[in-house]
C-alpha cells in the first residue's frame, strides 16, 4: 500500500443509489376496518353517553326541586340538627349521586376507548362495570328523580342509558365483532 494514495482509490467507482420506490410494503399492515357489528357497536355506546350526560344535565338544571325534596327527607329522619349539616349532606348527596354516574361513564369511555383500538378482552372488563352501572342508576332514579316532568326525563334518560349499555355489550360479543377482535 502506497502512502501517497487514499485507500480504494484504485477500485471501481460503487454503483448509484437506487431511486425511492412507493413498490416496497408498509412496515406496519393496516387493521382492518371494522365490521357493520362494532360499528352498531360503537353507536350504541355512544348513544348510552349521550343519554347519561343529558340525564346529569336535566338532574343538575333541575337541582333546585331536588335539593329541596332532599332536605325535607333528611329533616324527616333527623328533626333535630343544624341548619349547616342538614345543608351538607344535601349537597354531598345530591354531588355523590352524580358524582357516581360520572365516574362509571367515565370509566365505560375509557373501557370503550380501549376497545375500539382492537382490545377485544375490554368487553369483558365493561360487563363487570354493567353490575356497577345498574347501581349508579339506582342511586341517581332513588334519591334525584321527582315526581315532575325533569324527574321522568331522568328516569327515561337513564333506563336508556343502561339498555343501551346492555345493548353495546351484546353487540360487542355477537361473531362478526369477535372475529374483528381476533384478526391480526
């Protein structure tokens, strides 16, 4: 070897580059789209929360009465008691109740989420929740619903929610939505 001549300057020149070409395949395969099912699926869901915000919705806009027919419960079973306390656990009563439903909608959204992203074993973690569910809508229609036209909207608002629910569920294990689940 020579030191005056850079090391393969001799040899031949390398061969050019070959051009950028849209023929190789995408590292990642596209999932299938989903099936008519998980689409029904995914609409039952979310008629289920749109139902339940709009049951919060007509419970908080008619909270006045509620807190109202609270309070005379509460003085029923405690006559005496401080003007204060019976004023908090009113309150913490009627946000409790609520504040129930929205944590297992919340909780439902996160579960659904998941799922649409080809988890199929969330459907059986939501059929845990629907137990949980059914009791935050037996909270809510036993302490908030009146006997009014705003305490039946909630009553129908959150049956419907639950039979949607309950709905989605079904959908979601029917063949056509477990064959999704499973495709790689």
């Amino acid at each position: 070897m020579r030191p005056d001549r850079p090391m393969g300057a001799g040899t031949a020149q390398k061969p050019p580059r070959p051009g950028m070409s849209s023929m190789a395949p995408a590292p990642i395969r596209a999932s299938p789209p989903p099936p008519r099912v998980v689409q029904a699926m995914r609409l039952a869901w979310v008629a289920s929360f749109l139902a339940g915000v709009a049951a919060c919705l007509v419970a908080y806009f008619s909270r006045d009465d509620t807190l109202a027919h609270l309070k005379g419960l509460v003085t029923q079973r405690q006559p005496a008691g401080a003007e204060v306390a019976v004023d908090a656990l009113v309150s913490t009563l009627f946000w409790g109740c609520l504040g129930t439903l929205l944590a297992v909608m919340a909780l439902q959204v996160l579960l659904v989420k998941g799922m649409m992203n080809r988890h199929g074993r969330l459907r059986w973690a939501l059929l845990a929740v629907l137990p949980l569910h059914g009791f935050a809508v037996l909270l809510v229609d036993g302490f908030l619903v009146l006997p009014t036209a705003a305490g039946t909207a909630v009553s129908v608002l959150l049956l419907a929610q639950l039979a949607l629910s309950g709905t989605a569920l079904v959908l979601g294990v029917l063949d056509g939505a477990s064959a999704w689940f499973r495709a790689k």
